[in-house]
C-alpha cells in the first residue's frame, strides 16, 4: 500500500479512499503512510462475516435479521475507522431493490 500511496501523490492527488477491498494488513498498511484518507467505502476493512462470507456481501436491506444486523454491526465499525483517520465522508449502500425488466415492454 506504500507505493500505492506514492504512486497517488506522484499522480497529484492529495487524499485517498479506503474500499471495502482493502484487507486489514493492507489498511493497517495504508494508515502508516502520510496521505491522508478522505473517504472510506463501507464495510472497510474486508473481512469475513460469521457466516464465511465477505461482509460487503451483507446488506443493511436484508429481511434476515441476523445478517442485517452483522451489515449493521460492520457500518458501525467502518464509521468508527472513518472518524478515527478524521475522513470527511463514509460511503454507505443501504441495500437493493430488484427490479422486473419485463415491466418496461
């Protein structure tokens, strides 16, 4: 994440975004580094929900209570890191609606 870092200074950027594809070694990589993170993509860090599954794939939509409150638990985290690395924005997907194409004909 160093050169990653380096490499978006070069570039002229002044302030980077964690995602929720960063690892926590990578995370940990990237708050050692001097740019500042403006932004941070919830759920960051990506890690593994009790279930074995990635935790970006929970929705904070979901019917299912223990799911929803596992995404619930992980935003809540991921707004924790964003106001620790003083980020001026957390990006949070709520959820999805699925939609019938076969309405439009």
């Amino acid at each position: 994440m160093a050169g990653f870092a380096s490499r978006a200074e070069e570039l002229g950027f002044t302030h980077i975004e964690a995602n929720h594809w960063i690892s926590p070694q990578m995370l940990s990589e990237l708050l050692a580094t001097a740019v500042p993170i403006s932004s941070i993509h919830a759920p960051c860090p990506a890690v593994l929900s009790s279930g074995g599954v990635p935790v970006a794939n929970l929705s904070l939509s979901s019917l299912g209570e223990n799911e929803r409150m596992e995404a619930v638990s992980s935003t809540k985290q991921t707004i924790d890191l964003g106001s620790s690395v003083n980020a001026r924005a957390i990006v949070i997907h709520l959820g999805e609606v699925p939609i019938d194409l076969g309405l439009q004909d």
